[in-house]
C-alpha cells in the first residue's frame, strides 16, 4: 500500500469555490472588444493597420456627421 504525500491533497482554488463551472468556461472563451482606434500603435506587420488617407478622412467625417 503506497502512502499519500502532502503533495497528493488537492486544495480548491479561490475559483472552484467562488465561481460556477460556466463562469469558468466563459472566460476561456475569444471575446470581441470595440477599442478606440487610438489605442491601437503601429509596429512592424501590425494586422490591422490604419492609414489616414482620403477614405478614411470620409469616413470619419460621415462618423462625426452621424453622431
């Protein structure tokens, strides 16, 4: 018969007692977030790249002219 070690206890975590299995699994999940486009800097190969050229100067006009 093998004995148990202190390292064979599971203690829960402050999660499995505090929130609920859907909870848990909610968060793993990818979420869309709507950011303001100053919060995105350029860097090399960035994806999402914005270029302030003569559409996009039209478009946030007709942003500004909705609001």
């Amino acid at each position: 018969m093998s004995r148990k070690t202190i390292n064979d206890i599971k203690i829960p975590t402050y999660d499995d007692l505090f929130t609920t299995e859907e909870m848990r699994q909610d968060e793993k999940l990818e979420k869309i977030r709507d950011i303001p486009l100053s919060n995105i800097t350029e860097f090399k190969n960035h994806p999402f790249r914005v270029r302030m050229d003569d559409d996009m100067k039209v478009l946030a006009y007709m942003e500004d002219w909705r609001l």
